[in-house]
C-alpha cells in the first residue's frame, strides 16, 4: 500500500467524502499530501486535518505498514479501490479507508447485522446463533461487532452453518477485543474479514465504538436486534441503520425482561417485529434474489434434550408453570403446585439434560 494513502488513512477527521474532494482538486494522493496547506484548505479541508497530512505520525505509518506486510490476507481497502463496499459510499460519513483481515471480497457480500446485549440471556444467545445460522444458509452474509454475548454468537452461528460473517472492530486491526475472543476472530478471518477504520495501535477506547456501530450498520441491508437494554449500544446500531435508510428488526421478549426494553422501544418507533426468519427475508428477499423456499424455511433450533419427559404429567406441570420467562423455584412451586422438594429435584435433573439453565440469584430460565 502507497504511503499517500495511509497518510490519509491516518488522518482520523477525513472521510471517504474528504478522499473524493481532495482527488477532484489534485488528481491523486500523492499529489494531495505533497500540496501546501493553502491547497488543503481551499480543497475544503480543516487546519486539524491539513495538519495531519502535513505532519503524519511517522510511528503510526510504520506499525500500519508493518501490519499490512504480515500476512497475505491483509489488505487497506481505500476509497478508490472496487473492492470499497458500495454500502458504505452511501453515509454522510464514510470511512475514508478500511483495514481488513481476510477476504476483502467479503465486503461486496449481501449483509444482515445481528446486534444485541453483551450481557445476553441463554435464550437470546440460542436465538441469535439460530438465527444467524439460518440465515447464512440463505446466503446472507451476517455482520456484528465481535462482542460478547449476541455478537459473538451470531458470528459463531454463521461460521456454524458454513456461511460468510464479518466482524467490524473498534480497534486497530492487529487487537482483538475483548480478547478472549481471539480464536472466534481467527475462524472469522478464516471464513469472512475482520474489518476496521483505525489503524493499527488503536486501542479499544469508549469513543471508538460508536464509530464502529455506523459501519456495522453501513454495511449491511439490515439489522436485526436480538436484546438489547433501554439504553445499548445496540440501540445506537439500530438508529444509525435507520438514519441510512436501512430495514430495522427486533425481537420481542417479555415484559419482564431488562433485556427486552431496547427491542419493545424499537418496535414502538416502526422496528419490524421479528418472530421468525421469514420476518427478516420477505423483507429482503427482493433485494437479495433469496428463493421463497429459503425465505419460508422455519429457524431451527438445537433439538430438545429431555428425554422425553414433557409427557410426564408432573414435568408438563413444571415445564408450563415455568414459562418462558425467568423465575424463582419458590414461584414455579406455587404455580405448579408440585412441592418445593419435588420442584428442586425436577429442575437438577432438566438442568443436568440442557432444558432448563440455572441463572445468577438463583433464577431459572427454560431452554428450547
């Protein structure tokens, strides 16, 4: 990669839009960052950009083009490379450049962002990685933010299914975060592209993730929130995708669930409530050229495990007084009527086969 285009790369105020100004006045980035700083400035730049390419980090350049040189599947996509996602063209803000590990080809795939919690509930995670799955099988490519909780488990979904994900990150290409997230980022390279605007050496700093949330937005035709809290920054997501124009979904969950507040407001504001797959694709299947077969196929979800034990009549009580919502033993004992003792054996025994998740303060949660 030219140094003139990771001096503007590194110049964190310019946009893809700054790129176009600057290459209609002077022809090229070479000639852009050899102009004086009246040039900049009548090119429409500000005195805090003209600066930044007048006076690039010689240490930041060097560790950027270090990084692009480890690997063959390192690649600066920049404003004028065909590669540059088309999406993405279409914000007021654009990132001038992207750092990508993997397939830049990637990037020019059909998208759906899967958005939601960090601190996600056992069933929103079954949920999105269900989904995700389900939907790379249609041919979507799934994006996220390599997150914990939703994030995470939508692009495990995806590489699950055998489908394209791609995670846009908050932080220099060479950073994982949060890091346990380390092998999951190698299998996302592996089967899709790590993707992001700051150069190498950028930490994982608060104001960096907004940022981040705009391109996890730009670049798909969707987003889809699975939970999400009142205030998230799933939400910040979600408004981005519909300032660009872009489909909102949302699951709904119970009235009683923090974590469902974040997808109820959407809804509220015009958000398509999602219920199923077929919800996502018949929205989009005209955009996609996705077949009706797909668009109607029902999400599937990992097969019960409890033996068959629902058609036990004291397990069909239990079962049913637990609900979908999380609850105390002492309260599924009072809705059932089965005796405390009776009720903490049955709910070791469906926790010990996966149909039902013990959650912190002692919390039950059923399993699909």
């Amino acid at each position: 990669m030219s140094r003139p285009w990771l001096i503007l790369a590194g110049a964190h105020g310019l946009t893809g839009h700054d790129a176009a100004a600057l290459l209609a006045a002077f022809g090229s980035a070479a000639a852009a960052v050899a102009a004086d700083s009246a040039a900049l400035r009548a090119a429409g730049l500000s005195e805090a950009d003209s600066a930044a390419i007048l006076r690039p980090d010689e240490h930041a350049l060097a560790a950027a083009g270090e990084w692009l040189a480890g690997g063959a599947d390192r690649t600066l996509v920049t404003w004028v490379d065909t590669r540059y996602p088309a999406l993405l063209r279409q914000l007021a803000d654009p990132p001038l450049a992207l750092y990508v590990r993997g397939d830049p080809a990637a990037l020019a795939l059909p998208q759906l962002a899967i958005v939601g919690s960090r601190s996600a509930s056992p069933g929103g995670i079954e949920t999105a990685r269900a989904f995700a799955a389900h939907l790379a099988g249609c041919g979507l490519a799934i994006t996220s933010g390599l997150a914990l909780g939703i994030d995470a488990a939508a692009h495990a979904g995806a590489i699950a299914a055998g489908g394209c994900t791609l995670a846009v990150m908050g932080t220099g290409p060479e950073q994982v975060y949060p890091r346990q997230h380390e092998g999951l980022a190698t299998a996302i390279a592996a089967q899709g592209a790590l993707v992001t605007e700051f150069a190498p050496g950028a930490s994982p700093l608060r104001e960096n993730f907004p940022r981040r949330n705009r391109i996890i937005s730009g670049l798909a035709v969707g987003t889809l929130v699975v939970e999400a809290r009142a205030r998230s920054g799933a939400l910040i997501t979600a408004r981005r995708a519909a300032e660009q124009g872009r489909e909102v979904f949302a699951i709904p969950g119970s009235i009683h669930n923090p974590l469902a507040r974040g997808c109820h407001r959407l809804i509220r504001d015009g958000a398509k409530l999602v219920e199923s797959a077929a919800d996502i694709l018949e929205e989009l299947a005209p955009l996609l050229g996705v077949t009706q077969a797909a668009a109607t196929a029902p999400v599937t979800a990992p097969p019960a495990v409890n033996g068959g034990r629902t058609h036990d009549p004291d397990y069909a009580r239990l079962l049913t007084a637990l609900g979908w919502d999380t609850v105390d033993a002492d309260t599924v004992a009072s809705r059932s009527g089965l005796t405390p003792a009776e009720v903490s054996s049955m709910l070791l025994i469906l926790e010990l086969e996966g149909s039902v998740q013990l959650l912190p303060g002692g919390r039950y949660q059923r399993q699909r």
